[in-house]
C-alpha cells in the first residue's frame, strides 16, 4: 500500500507520521498499544461490513492520514476475530467481505470503556498533532522544507548552496531561542 509522502502530507521525517516523533524517554510514539487494533476493527465493521483494504483506508481516513495501517497488521487481526467468532467473512465478487457478528457486538459492548480510551486518546493525539496552531506550524514547515529542497536542487553554484545553509542555520537558532 502506497504510504503518504510529500510535503502536504508532512511525511517526511519531523511530524506525527515520522521517525521523529518521539515520546517519553525519546521513544517513538505509538498510535495503538498491543492488542488495540481488534476493538478499533470491531468498531469499524459494527458500522458496516468492510473488507481489509476498506478497514485500512477507512483508519487512515479517521485518522486524517496520520496513520496508515499495514496489511501485516490488519489481516491477521482480522483472521483472529474470525477465528474467535467475533467476525464472519463472506465472499463477494472474489474478496472477503467482514461482517461482526452478535459475539463480536456483545464483546464490543463488554469492553466499551476500553475501546472509548482507545478512541478518546488517539484522538486526542490526532488533534495535537494536525489540529489547531501546529496545523499552521506544520503546513508552514511543509512550505520551508518544499522551498528549501527545491532551492539546493535548482541552485547552479555551491554559493547559493552556502547561502541557504546560513539562512537555515539562523533560523534554525532564531527559533530555538523563542522557548529558551
């Protein structure tokens, strides 16, 4: 599955889809704990049957493309819930379709708390990440960095080169020393 890339996206490194993204102890963060993508596929097919790719775009779209599921991930869970009773697969026109069954509402229901924190909390970092003043934060940066590279790569001698690497360096600093 093609992953998001490109300056839009703000897939390149720094932001919530990047390596950079880091949490407590400069770990990268994680959208989903082990064992969370069986409530949150439960919960997508209580809205409708869907088959793996429509699970999978359907996150990513909840998500706002901050995350994008792999079929190494999606699959299996699935082949799980069917396997525990808790989805049914059906077959049309050559793909599976996976519907929940009344086991996997029932389970849905026993753990909804579970599943409400499960939401709640990527939501909230979906929100952080894309949602208010660092949506303009990133899409200005996705600007710089669109216009930097495209500078360096267009430049027909190594003094502009310099001269972008000076620029970069005293903003870099200027920008370090607003929460110093």
């Amino acid at each position: 599955m093609a992953r998001h890339f490109g300056w839009n996206a703000f897939g390149f490194g720094f932001g919530p889809r990047g390596a950079f993204w880091a949490g407590p102890r400069g770990r990268r963060r994680r959208w989903f704990e082990s064992g969370d993508m069986k409530y949150v596929i439960l919960k997508l097919l209580k809205d409708k049957p869907r088959h793996g790719y429509e699970v999978m775009k359907e996150l990513e779209d909840q998500l706002h493309g901050c995350y994008s599921p792999s079929p190494g991930t999606v699959y299996p869970t699935l082949q799980w819930l069917e396997d525990e009773g808790l989805v049914v697969a059906k077959d049309a026109q050559g793909k599976k379709i996976y519907e929940i069954t009344d086991a996997g509402r029932q389970f849905l229901e026993e753990h909804r708390d579970m599943v409400d924190e499960i939401f709640d909390r990527v939501r909230d970092a979906v929100d952080r990440a894309v949602g208010g003043a660092m949506a303009d934060v990133n899409r200005s940066l996705g600007r710089l960095v669109k216009a930097v590279y495209r500078t360096g790569w267009k430049a027909r001698d190594e003094s502009t080169r310099e001269r972008l690497v000076a620029i970069l360096d005293k903003v870099a600093a200027d920008v370090e020393g607003l929460v110093s």
